[in-house]
C-alpha cells in the first residue's frame, strides 16, 4: 500500500518547522517553505500549499490562529502573546509597556501588545519649532493609533517610526523569536508616549527601577541620533532628576539655555511647572 508522500515525509517536516527561527508563519511564509522543500520531501507533485498547510494542522505541527481584521497566522505550540505579535509583522519589535513588561519594569499584566516597524526616512526637512505650536499640540489628548488587531481579548497594536537608522536599541532574541527595546531606548520611548506605558506616574515608577541598571550615556546617545523636533532632554532629565539619580548622569540631559517650554504629557489638567527643565508636570508628581 502507497504510503501519503506527506506522511511520508512528516518526521522531515515536523523536525524543519519545529526548528525554524519562526515561531509563527503567514500563508506566504509556508508557501515559501513548502516549495523550498517539496523536491527534499518527496511531495507528489499535485500537492499544493493548501494542502501542506492542512496536513500541518492535522498534525499538530501548527496551529491556526483567526484574528481580527480577517488575518490568520499559523504558530506553534506553546505560543505566546508577543509570538503572536512578531507572526503578525516580521519586522517588528516589541516596545512601549511590553518592554516595560520585559525588562521586569512593572507588576502590571497587560490586555495590550506594543510592537514597532522602522522605516528609513531621510529626506524630511524639519519643520520649525515655536512656543505657540507646542502649547497647542500639548493641549490636546494625545492621538491614539486605531492600527490593532485582537484574538482572545488581547489587542496588538503596531507603530511605524520614521527615523534615519532602523532599530536602535534593539535586542533579538533568536531562542524566543521575539526583539524588543533594550532597556534604555524603552525609557525613551515611554517618556515620549506615556500614553502607552500606563500614563506618567507609570513611566516615573520605571525610571525608578531601573536606577542600578541603566546606561544614561547610551541613552543620551540614542537620543541624539533619533533627532527629535520636540526638546524630549528635558522630558528624560525631569525624571531622571525626580527619580533621584546621581547629578552627573542628570547633567547628561541638562543644557542651560533652554529655548522652549515643554510638557511631560498632552493635556494636562492641573499642571506645575519646573523652571529648571522648563516643563510642566500634572500635579501629584512631587517636586525636587
């Protein structure tokens, strides 16, 4: 009795895909990989990718995931969420409170999944700064991104970030198939959106945490080569200075001729206002 060339060649495939960098897979991803490999399987000619992909699932070897938006991914056993993230998108990595989460920043277990995808984008001309445009953009709520999809009440929100070098700051774990941000451009990014990190008093608890393990100078100079409009040094000194570092790793941040007033969040009901750093701050955050 002919003996099913896929079952056949099931210890071959099972051992390919249970080995494979991805932990999760597009229809594209298993399409490229059935005809990559068809030839060294021996699969009858008249198999085709649907097919491959059933015999995954009847298996085991894959599992079928149906989100929101009408997107499948195929995972293997024993997923998690942030596997389900970077199947989502292969280019992205996970930032804001995920990295939070990573870097053991909080105690909090999130509903929410944050990744990022860069994009090279170069020739942007800068436009001009005044005090008049920050107080009118930092009055209002922040915007927040609609670009998410869900499965099992979890939502995986995506960011694209236009900057001039992709992934600074940037860790790839190849055992867990997942990159996320390291810890000092996670408190970047957190400073500027707090929105995403649980608001400010959450990204000030971070800050806090992470005293005895964050390199000031790498962050400054991932700073530096984001080359932000907005005067974010302020942003980053106030708390770095609120969480009681040490006055050389504050004075990384601190320039003395400050040209415009800044804001620690968008929206503030009841604000002070920090004339060192030239910030205003929503009342409750002790001062200095």
């Amino acid at each position: 009795m002919r003996i099913e060339s896929f079952v056949k060649a099931k210890n071959q495939i099972s051992h390919f895909i249970q080995n494979h960098a991805y932990h999760g897979f597009s229809i594209v991803n298993l399409r490229d990989i059935f005809y990559s490999n068809r030839e060294e399987w021996e699969i009858a000619e008249y198999r085709k990718t649907h097919h491959f992909i059933d015999f995954l699932l009847k298996e085991g070897i894959l599992i079928k995931l149906n989100l929101s938006r009408e997107k499948i991914i195929y995972i293997k056993p024993g997923f998690n969420n942030f596997n389900i993230s970077k199947a989502i998108k292969k280019d992205s990595y996970l930032a804001y409170f995920s990295a939070v989460s990573i870097h053991n920043l909080t105690l909090q277990i999130p509903k929410v999944i944050y990744s990022c995808v860069d994009r090279i984008y170069t020739n942007h001309q800068l436009s001009e700064l005044t005090q008049e445009r920050i107080d009118k953009s930092f009055s209002k709520p922040q915007r927040v991104s609609n670009n998410f999809y869900s499965y099992n009440n979890f939502k995986f929100y995506f960011f694209e970030k236009k900057i001039e070098h992709t992934e600074i700051g940037v860790i790839h774990n190849t055992n867990n198939d997942i990159k996320y941000t390291d810890l000092e451009r996670t408190l970047i990014d957190i400073a500027i959106k707090p929105m995403y990190a649980g608001g400010v008093f959450e990204v000030l608890e971070a800050f806090k945490k992470s005293k005895k393990r964050l390199n000031v100078t790498k962050m400054k100079s991932y700073l530096d080569q984001f080359n932000y409009l907005y005067p974010y040094n302020q942003v980053i000194g106030f708390y770095l200075e609120i969480a009681e570092y040490n006055a050389n790793q504050i004075n990384i941040f601190y320039e003395k001729e400050k040209q415009f007033s800044f804001y620690l969040t968008h929206n503030i009901a009841n604000k002070k206002f920090s004339k060192k750093w030239k910030i205003y701050y929503p009342l409750g955050i002790k001062p200095f």
